[in-house]
C-alpha cells in the first residue's frame, strides 16, 4: 500500500472521503484521516486510520488496521482507546482488503450509530489484565448452588492450580471452590459447582461482596480505579472487609476481593481484585465527633490491581461442543480402561460426562503409554487411579470414582456359584450405561447373563485394530462372536509377545486405534441419545477409508 493507492481508493467507495493526507511513520506505519458520510440528521464521522506495514497481513492476533474515534466510546464495539473492533474478511492482496475494510466501516455507521442498533448477546467486561507485582493472576470460577442475596458479602474459598506462563511470565492460578455468606448470624455455604476433586484441596481465603450496580464505564469497560469503584460497595461490606484484613493480616501477603454483579441471563458474575497487605487501599474514616464518633472503612485512591476471571460453569466449559446434556447426565461404567477403554474415558470426559466409574485389574506400565491415553511421568500405578488423575485434570466437572479390582473375582464367584444372579444385576443396575471394554469373554458372557437394566456396550478390537466391533445388550456374546466369525484374516498371527510368560496381545498404534474408538463413539453418542437407532456394528478399513458396517 503506497499514499497515492490509499487515496486513489478512497475515492473509488460512496461515502468516504479523505480529511487529511496519508503520511508514513517512523515505525512504517501509514496514518491519515477519513470522513464517513451519515445521513443527512447526522454530521460525516471522522476517523483516525493507521495501516501496519504488515498489511493486509494481522501479525501476533493484531488486526492490521485501526479507524478511530474517541467520541465514540459509548458505542458498541468500540475499544477503550477508540479503536473499532472489527474482524474482517479476509483477502490476500492488499487494495482488496482496504476495500472491504471500508466497507465494513461503513457497515459499522450505519448500523449502531446511524440506526442505533444493539447486540442481542451479552458481552462481559473488558478487562485489561497487566501484571501484578511481576506476574498475572487468574481464578476460575463455576455457578453455585444456591443464589446470592442482594448485598451480600461474606468469604470465598479458592485453591492454587500450577502456575502457567504467558509472555515469559508466570500465571499464578487458582479456582475458587465455594463462597460462604457472613450476612446472617447462620453462616451459609454456598459450593460451586465443580466436582469434589477440586472442592477437596486445600483452601486459601478471600472477600466476596455482591456489588448493588455494574462496575463499569460506558457499561462495557470495567472502572480502573478505587475511587469510581467505592460507591458500589455497602458499608456494611466495606467494614466487612476490613475485619478480614484485621483477622488474616498475619496469615496472607495478599488476597482477592470478588466483586459480583448480576448479568442479563441472571447470573452473578465475579471480577476479582488483588488487595495486598502491606498496601491496602482501603483506609479508616471518622464519622461524627465526640460520643457521636464512628470510625468506617471506605477506599482510598488508587489504581485497581484486577486479576483475571474465567466462568467455567458448565454451560461455558462445554458450550463450543458437548453431547447431549441427557446423555452427560448418565452414570456411567468403563470396565478395562486400556488402550480402548481410556481413550473412551478421556472422549467423554472431554464431550461433558458428569459420573464415571472405571474399572480395571491391571496397572499402568511404560509398555502402556504408547496406544492408551496414559503419561509416563506418573510411572507405576493402578490405570483407575492414573486414568482419574487425568479425567480431573481435563474437566472441572467430572466425578470420577472406580471399582476395586478384586470385583472381578466377586462378580465371577458369585456367577460360578448363584443361579440366581438378580443381586449381582442390582449392583449394575445404579448405572445407567456400562461399556465393556475389557476384551475378557468370560465377563462378557457373565455380563450378557445377569439381566442388568443398565444398557450393555461391548467394545473390542482385531489384531493390528483391523477392525473395531461395537454390541448393545442383549444379546451382547451373540453378536461379538458372529462377527468375529465373519472376518476372513487370522486375527491370532503376528501379536506383540511381552517380556517374560504373558499372553500375547494385539498389535497397533494409538492412532490405529483412536480412530475407530473415535468413530465409533461418535455413533454411539448419538444411538444413546435416540438421534440414531441402536444398532451392532462392525468398523473395517480398507486403503482410503473406514467403513462402518450395520447388523
């Protein structure tokens, strides 16, 4: 882009003019003025316009054009330095690009200051996050339980998760576990909601107060410093918090003030300031003399320190892709969580399941690691207990609990010597879907006799994961072995023989493998929820693609 192409462009688009001659910076940049035609109730909008030498190319996240206007701030989609928030679309060369920009900065006029329009969805604050005495604070946080009352104030209970890096500097973390309201005399403990694995570890405490309006400029951008922000509190929370200061000021250097303040969807939204204890910005106030005199707590001037807050309720954590939220719901049972089973686990997990159990006889070894959803790092342990530490890790509102091995021998036992197997078909039947994923024919068989209410899903694989079958009960044995004899190859040649006097197993990569888990899922997802019919199936593969055969 040179001068003269901007200007010979400008003049092509109705309705834009040139103000004030483009020039070229020190840094490169291209920077002049625009008018923008309204209407006729309407004066032209002028606009301030830098082009990056990297146009029409955006470079670390960074559109390559600004247009701006500070007059303009109560508008939406305008930036705190004026700047229009746009994402236009893309073009590979450049005078196509300036084009469309204009356009759509027309586009912009007309719409929201022209017609006055305003977005129908929700945007929360803008927050500029900057580091807090050399790094970034962040704590999540999920919807409670119960609602707040209007005006309350009490404690909120957060716990630290690894520090993290951004921009070559550390991201202390924390997710907040519950907040208890010290309103009324009957303290009130309100938990997120979050599984208990993360409600478990060890607590930090802070200050909650429920904020009586929104503390924000221009109701988009959040207010920056103590003195626009004081008025929002109650004194009652104001002297809240300083009890607290006064009753932890040997326990913590620091800690968090959530402000909340209701969203249009209802909610309570927390936005939470770092308050430091050997700089305090809050400071007593004499009200009154004499016997009259009371001594309040109110703030003092200064910048906010805010911290960044992340709403990690369910509806958000999962909201870019979940299963069906009946399904999410289930109870659900993983029996064999190896190379199948844990890519299983770790799918629904990540497609929003809310209970699972896990079962499985064998520990985690090195030889694991390379087709199953296992790390290294956690070297030997029993794969119920690696595969829920990774469960928990990847979502906050998993519960994840597990089956002591010998309940392999009790379920066998009590199958060899009761003809009546209803007790062992009421113990299943707590869950809602079991996958069996074991590859044991005996616990198929036994699985296949007891009558469970539960809905049966049978997963296995072929040596080198030729072919992956999925069964539903009933009839779960019936259709595994039909199927198993209808392969024409020898599934028993070529297996991997361990070290030492194992059974061999099959012969296949995590990606062999994941695929059709993965595709196989997918149908299943979709059978439970009733979107498609449940019906056995039977995945093979040829050179070009993965079939999916119906029975």
């Amino acid at each position: 882009m040179t001068v003269d192409k901007i200007k010979e462009l400008i003049g092509l688009i109705h309705g834009v003019s040139l103000i004030e001659d483009f020039i070229i910076d020190e840094a490169g940049s291209l920077k002049g003025r625009i008018a923008v035609v309204t209407d006729q109730e309407h004066a032209d909008l002028e606009w301030y316009v830098e082009i990056s030498p990297t146009y029409p190319f955006k470079t670390m996240g960074m559109e390559p054009i600004h247009f701006q206007n500070k007059n303009l701030l109560d508008y939406p989609h305008i930036m705190q330095g004026g700047n229009l928030c746009m994402h236009p679309a893309e073009y590979d060369n450049a005078e196509s690009q300036f084009v469309n920009d204009l356009k759509q900065l027309k586009e912009w006029v007309e719409e929201y200051y022209v017609r006055g329009e305003k977005d129908a969805h929700y945007e929360h604050l803008v927050v500029n996050h900057h580091t807090i005495r050399g790094q970034y604070y962040t704590f999540c946080f999920a919807e409670t339980q119960e609602d707040f009352t209007e005006g309350d104030y009490g404690i909120v209970h957060y716990t630290p998760l690894p520090t993290g890096r951004k921009k070559d500097t550390p991201v202390i973390n924390y997710v907040v576990q519950k907040f208890v309201s010290c309103v009324q005399v009957k303290k009130t403990e309100m938990f997120c909601r979050i599984s208990k694995s993360y409600q478990e570890l060890r607590s930090f405490k802070g200050v909650y107060c429920l904020l009586n309006n929104i503390p924000s400029v221009y109701n988009k951008f959040i207010v920056e410093n103590y003195n626009s922000i004081r008025g929002l509190f109650s004194q009652s929370q104001k002297n809240y918090i300083h009890s607290f200061v006064v009753s932890h000021r040997d326990k913590y250097d620091f800690f968090p003030l959530f402000c909340g303040y209701r969203i249009p969807e209802g909610g309570v939204h927390w936005q939470a300031m770092i308050l430091f204890m050997d700089d305090l910005p809050i400071e007593p106030v004499r009200m009154g003399t004499g016997k009259n005199r009371l001594w309040l707590t109110d703030f003092r001037q200064g910048q906010i320190q805010w911290a960044e807050t992340v709403d990690i309720s369910y509806k958000y954590f999962f909201g870019r892709g979940a299963m069906p939220k009946e399904l999410a719901n289930k109870k659900m049972l993983i029996m064999g969580v190896g190379a199948i089973g844990s890519i299983l686990a770790e799918t629904l997990t990540r497609c929003g399941a809310k209970n699972l159990t896990l079962y499985d006889i064998d520990n985690k070894e090195p030889g694991n690691v390379c087709r199953s959803a296992y790390p290294f790092y956690t070297g030997i342990i029993e794969k119920t207990l690696d595969i829920t530490s990774l469960l928990t890790q990847i979502s906050p509102h998993v519960e994840c609990t597990s089956l002591k091995s010998i309940a392999d021998l009790v379920i066998k036992t009590y199958a060899a010597g009761h003809e009546d197997k209803s007790a062992l078909a009421e113990f299943f039947d707590e869950f809602d879907v079991i996958f069996d994923c074991t590859t044991d024919n005996q616990l198929m068989r036994v699985m296949d006799s007891i009558g469970t209410k539960a809905q049966l899903v049978n997963l296995s694989i072929t040596n080198h994961a030729q072919d992956l079958i999925c069964a539903f009960s009933p009839n779960v044995t019936e259709t595994v072995l039909l199927v198993y004899g209808l392969f024409k190859h020898d599934v028993e040649t070529d297996m991997y023989n361990p070290t030492g006097c194992w059974n061999p197993t099959f012969k296949a990569s995590y990606n062999d493998i994941e695929c059709k888990v993965q595709v196989a899922v997918k149908h299943i997802i979709k059978m439970l929820s009733k979107q498609e019919p449940l019906s056995d199936f039977y995945i093979t593969e040829d050179d070009l693609n993965l079939k999916i055969n119906k029975l």
